[in-house]
C-alpha cells in the first residue's frame, strides 16, 4: 500500500446545492475550518455575520489552507433578513441543532430539497433563532456529551447530505 501525495490523488470536483449560513460563530479556527470543510464537500456559497473574525485574520487564514480564494463568501447583518431572503430564493432552511422536532440527520431525505441552508449556531448558544428553520436535524450521538465542535457537526452533515445525492441518485422522493 503506498500513501497517496495531494498531487497523485484527484477528486471528483463537484458542486451542490447547498450554502452555509453561520450564526454568531465567533473563533477564528472555525471560521477558517469552515471554509475547508465547505470547499471539501462542494458547498456553493458560506455567509459569516459581520461581526465575525475577518478573513484576513491570522488564524482564519492558516486553518482556511487556501479554500478562501475557492469558494464565494459574503457577509450579512440581520440573521432573520438573510433567511427570509434565501427562503425567497426558494432555500431549504435546515438548523442543525438539538430541539423537539429535531429529525436524525441520517433519517432526513436531503433529495427531496431542490437547495439547501445549513444553518450553524454558535457552540456556546446555538442557533439564534432556530424557528427561522424549516427543519432541524441532529446527529445521534452516544456518549454522555450532548454536542460537539460546530464544524465537526457541519463536516458529518456534508457528509451525509453529499453520500444520499450521490450514492443514490435515483432515491425516491418520500421521507423529509
């Protein structure tokens, strides 16, 4: 078996139809993680508050490894004006979070949304406005902790999302 370089090893370049919309996420690592988590699975567009840590920022830059100049990127100010807008647009809203209605992410039929929002909260205080969503969704956990780091989450959600559009093109329409 021979360790594949980033030279010898060529993905599938793809893009799908899914933007990323984070909430008050505020340290810089995940910022920059965000992009190279997003840029990995395809995601078309990510939107930052304006008041989280700037592109340019040190660490957003290390931890981004370049995806910046890979995928779109902008920033807003009202969290409910950009949901509404992208609802417009005929979005999907989904909240990964923890809540009453949350639906087990590998349960969700991510086929039956034409274009999705993933919406991310904060660690320490989750999704500002979680009624803004459509849906919620979690990912079934199975220690004693009942959450995890913010792009851990979003990196298990891309995953499943990306794996039911392409390992099964052809699923029917039927569950959420």
């Amino acid at each position: 078996m021979k360790q594949l370089t980033h030279q010898d090893n060529q993905n599938k370049q793809q893009k799908f139809p899914i933007t990323i919309v984070c909430d008050a996420i505020r340290t810089p690592e995940n910022i920059g993680m965000c992009f190279r988590v997003s840029e990995s699975f395809g995601v078309q567009k990510i939107y930052f508050h304006e008041s989280s840590p700037s592109i340019e920022n040190n660490k957003v830059l290390k931890t981004s490894r370049n995806t910046i100049n890979q995928i779109d990127y902008e920033f807003y100010s009202n969290f409910k004006e950009k949901i509404n807008q992208l609802k417009q647009e005929g979005n999907t809203i989904i909240g990964i979070e923890i809540t009453d209605k949350s639906i087990n992410i590998q349960d969700f039929n991510f086929k039956n949304h034409e274009k999705i929002v993933l919406l991310l909260g904060s660690e320490r205080n989750g999704i500002s406005n979680i009624n803004l969503a459509d849906f919620s969704i979690k990912i079934p956990m199975f220690g004693r902790n009942s959450s995890m780091n913010v792009i851990h989450t979003l990196a298990i959600a891309l995953y499943e999302i990306t794996n039911q559009i392409n390992a099964h093109p052809n699923l029917p329409k039927g569950r959420e």
